[in-house]
C-alpha cells in the first residue's frame, strides 16, 4: 500500500487474505483484528487520534509492543529445519521439494501477518489460490496438511500458541465433489503388448530392466538401485531387501521376492562389485553408441570417429555438460522409455520427423498448432515405468507373491503349500480358502472390551440415543 495523501486520514481497509482490519501509516501496516469488528474499530480510532495529534504512531498494540513474530519468520525457521531433516543419502526428499512451493504460496498471502492472527480464514485463502492454478485436490489437501504441520511444528519449537495450531485444525480437507477443486487422474496400466513393441527400440539395459520390474512388481526408483550386496540368493527364491524405500521411516521393511524368471535376468548384471548398482547407465550409453557406430553411413576414416573428439564416455565429448552416472534415477528411466516409445509410436504426417531433419528443423518448420498437436499425440502414446508396477498388479499372482503369503501371510492369515518333487506347491482350492478365510477374518465382529457394570449401563444408554439416527 503506498503513503497516505497529505491532508487525508489513514483508511480503515480490509487485509483479504486473513480477514483482518489494517490500516496503512507511512508504509507500514498496522492489523486492528477482525474486520468489521468492534475491537478493531475502537483500535483503529485510537491510532487515528494519535496520528492526527502527532503525525506519527508512538504507541503500538500490546502485540506490537512485545515484538510479536510474524509468519515469514516462522517459515524461515521451519525451512532450516525441514533442509536438514527430509534429507535421504545425503539429497533432498521429494517432500521438501513440495514444502518449497507451500512455504512461497504462504510467505506471498500471509508472510508479513503476526502469527497470533492466524487463522482457519488464512488456511482457506491459501487454498483458495491453490484451487485457482487448477491443482488437484488430493495435492491440495495434502498442501494444507503441510501448512498445519509447519505450525505444529513451532508450537512444539515455542514459537506459537497452541491456540494457533488448534484453529487451524479446525479447517477440514476438501471433499470430492464438494469443491471446484479438479480430480486428479488415475494412473493406468500399461498394456503388456505396448511394453513388447516398445523395447526392440530401447538398449538391452533398459529393456531387462522394464522385464525385471514386471516381474517383481517393484518400484521404479527400487529396480534403479538394485545391488549385488542387497540380493540375498540362499534360497530358491532370491530376496531382494531394498534399502531407503518411501516407508523406511515407518520401522517398516521391503522384501521384493525374485522368483526364477527375474533371477535369469538379473544373474548377468551381479558379475560386479557387490556395492556398485546393476544396471549402469553408461553401459546402456556405450551400447546405443555402438549401435549408432555400426549403422553410420559415413566411412570410419572421415567425420569423428571413436577414440577422437567426441569420445569421453558421454554423448557430448571432452566439454560435455552431461555424463552418464553411477545408477539410474526415476527420471533418467522414465527419459529412456519415453525416447523409445516416440520410436516406436511415430507421429503422423506432415507431425512426423523425417530423417534429414534436425530436431531443430523439424520443430521449427511445425505451426504452433501442429506442436501443440504432437505433444498431444505423444502424450497418448508414451507410458512411464510406474504404470509397470500397476500392470503387475493386474495379472494373476506371480510365484514370489505366493512365496510371500506363505511365509509371511497376509492379514494374519498363511496360504498353505506342500511339497511336491523337491518344490513347494499350492492349489486353486487352497488359493480361494486363503482368501475366504481373509474375508472372514475381516467380517469379523469386534470383540467387546469388557468394562464395570456402571460404563456398562453408560455405553448401553449412549447407543440407545443415537439408535434413531
């Protein structure tokens, strides 16, 4: 808000985002309270009289005069916290990449509001703007949870009244259907015929990859990180226990059973060091350079030929910005795949890339409708790993998933095998008992806690009073 106009009085406004009263005296807001209140009008008088007389504001509310923190300073102090605690390997989480844009969406509506003023009507403009950049819902649910954890967090600190935190609880998380909020889109399966003719396209690292995923159900990061020293292979069935999973944090453990199949697949990339990561992403580089190498047209005496300018394990050369790493990240394999699905699913014409273009030719000679109509046509045709995962999930089980329900069982209940010429076998008729038998487990009624005659007689009379409802 700019200077006050000579000769005039400091207006009695509304601060949208909070709701609060505030009045502007040389550059400086001074918040009342609620608007429209009588306390902030009384307050508002007040300081009105005292500038009127003196031309400036000695006296300050008793929130002011004590130095009261504002917002921005307790984002400040959570941030430093957060840098240090979501930390995994020695990198940032994606959850502090999502506290990122939380803490700069709440710095822009509230940063300069005294903490005590805080309340369930700031929590809901935040959110309000969140629904108008179209995010979703469940993002934006999750997002305000962030927000009430930031305060919760300087309640236990002593930066806040609990009050504070105890307010902003009171905001439920948006409904489905209840709000202009979009809902985000469910991530499908990919079908198993579209994986086929995606990974001739692909270099045989990558596509072992996509078959070990598939037949393991792991995670996308999980399958990026695999080591030979995480592999236990006692056993018939291999154990695979992932180290750093999304739910470590929980005392919960993750054991990606490796049945015969996967263990073809796998066996040629421990021949390595046991710490080293099994699938390398300079191997896959160096067989797509070969590949590129055997199908130049130029002779191996003219151009850049290997062992020249261009050769220094990367795609670049000597000065290259990029070189592959150690392992694969999630994006890294996402990257790969989409690359090949764009081979194997060309767009079509005039869309289409032709062999004597660049890739700067080719979208410079594309209308700005004809780009936007190939990001279009790509995003249709490309898939990403985590749709693996949820492909997995829809075939029958696999041989490890019933390795794991009978060791480990499921919801308590163990599928029961035998042996048969030196293996462990099962049944469909004892595939479909152990699902009864889980079925039943979860019908159950619970059991009665057993309590004095007297709480007896009260919970009695309580479920007698809301019999009707």
């Amino acid at each position: 808000m700019g200077r006050t106009k000579a000769g005039s009085l400091p207006a009695y406004q509304l601060h949208k985002a909070s709701g609060k009263a505030v009045v502007t005296i040389n550059y400086r807001d001074i918040y009342l309270g609620d608007h429209g209140s009588p306390e902030s009008k009384a307050e508002y008088a007040r300081i009105i009289v005292e500038y009127a007389s003196t031309g400036e504001v000695k006296r300050q509310r008793a929130s002011e005069q004590s130095l009261a923190r504002v917002v921005i300073e307790i984002l400040a102090a959570y941030w430093e916290f957060a840098q240090a605690y979501y930390l995994k390997d020695g990198k940032p989480t994606e959850e502090q990449k999502a506290l990122r844009k939380v803490i700069r969406d709440v710095r822009t509506v509230c940063g300069d509001l005294p903490v005590d003023e805080v309340g369930p009507k700031v929590i809901k403009a935040i959110r309000q703007r969140w629904i108008d950049e179209q995010l979703c819902r469940g993002y934006i649910n999750q997002n305000t949870g962030r927000v009430c954890r930031i305060f919760k967090w300087a309640v236990s600190e002593e930066l806040v009244s609990s009050s504070v935190y105890e307010s902003l609880r009171t905001v439920t998380g948006l409904r489905k259907g209840r709000s202009l909020a979009s809902e985000s889109v469910p991530i499908p399966p990919v079908s198993i015929q579209v994986v086929q003719r995606t990974i001739p396209h692909l270099s045989s690292v990558v596509a072992d990859m996509i078959r070990f995923q598939l037949l393991t159900g792991a995670r996308p990061g999980e399958v990026c990180k695999i080591r030979p020293c995480d592999i236990d292979r006692s056993g018939d069935v291999w154990e695979y226990h992932v180290e750093g999973h999304k739910m470590e944090h929980h005392d919960r453990s993750r054991v990606i059973y490796v049945g015969p199949e996967a263990q073809a697949i796998i066996s040629p990339y421990l021949l390595r060091e046991s710490t080293t990561c099994c699938f390398s992403p300079a191997e896959s580089v160096a067989e797509l350079r070969e590949r590129r190498s055997l199908s130049r047209k130029t002779p191996p005496s003219c151009g850049n030929a290997r062992g020249r300018k261009r050769d220094n394990g990367g795609l670049r050369g000597n000065s290259a910005r990029w070189k592959p790493g150690d392992s694969f990240t999630t994006g890294s394999y996402g990257q790969a795949i989409k690359r090949g699905c764009d081979i194997a699913f060309p767009a079509p014409e005039p869309l289409a890339k032709t062999e004597a273009e660049t890739i700067a030719q080719h979208r410079s000679r594309l209308t700005a409708k004809q780009l936007a109509e190939l990001e279009s046509w790509q995003k249709s045709q490309r898939w990403a790993p985590n749709q693996l995962r949820h492909t997995r999930g829809t075939e029958r089980p696999h041989p490890a998933t019933l390795h794991r329900w009978e060791r480990e069982g499921l919801r308590g209940v163990k599928l029961r095998t035998a042996y048969a010429g030196g293996h462990k076998r099962t049944c469909r008729q004892w595939i479909r008992e152990f699902f009864d038998e889980i079925n039943s487990v979860e019908n159950r009624q619970p059991l009665t806690p057993s309590t004095t005659s007297g709480r007896e007689a009260e919970i009695e009379s309580a479920r007698q009073s809301i019999a009707s409802i």
